[in-house]
C-alpha cells in the first residue's frame, strides 16, 4: 500500500482534491486532518493553518495521483509525499479491489 501526504490550503481544497482522486479511483480513502505549518519559504519562516490528506493507494497510481494533484492544487509547489506502508490483509484487500 502506498500512503500519499498532501498538505492543502483549507478543507474546502482538500476535499475537492480527494473527491477528484476518489471519482477516478486513484485513491480507495482519503482522511482529512486540520494542522499546523511551519516551513522556510521566500527566505522566511511562515507558519499556516492547513488541512493535510492522508490518502490510499498503490505504487502504480502514485505518478497518475501526483499528475492530478498538481492540475487542481492551489499552491505554487505542493507538498505530495509518497509513504510506503503495510495494511492487515482485509484492508489491503478492499484497498485493491477500489483501485484502477
């Protein structure tokens, strides 16, 4: 199973990149979670609000989610991470089968 990490601007973004990812079954699930940011940018250190997804797939739909991900998100260089990870069986199994 391969976790993607993508950090949005709001929940609104997040939810519209999930149900994109979702309707072209790139992803099985997409959990949601408000954090807090903090990170160098333009030679500064910002701190943000934002909504970050944790979504399921697979090593085959990786670059195709990343292609996607980019065509909606809002920032000029968003964060799209690639996390490999082992599920129990059941869950690995119901992951596949929604999968492209």
């Amino acid at each position: 199973m391969t976790l993607v990490y993508i950090t949005c601007k709001d929940e609104k973004e997040a939810e519209k990149i999930s149900r994109h990812l979702l309707g072209k079954r790139l992803i099985a699930c997409s959990n949601m979670f408000p954090i807090k940011s903090m990170y160098w940018w333009e030679g500064k250190i910002a701190t943000d609000n934002e909504v970050v997804i944790i979504a399921k797939s697979n090593e085959k739909n990786f670059s195709k989610v990343q292609k996607e991900v980019k065509k909606l998100h809002s920032y000029k260089v968003p964060c799209i991470l690639k996390i490999e990870a082992k599920a129990n069986k059941e869950y690995g199994d119901w992951a596949d089968r929604e999968l492209a």
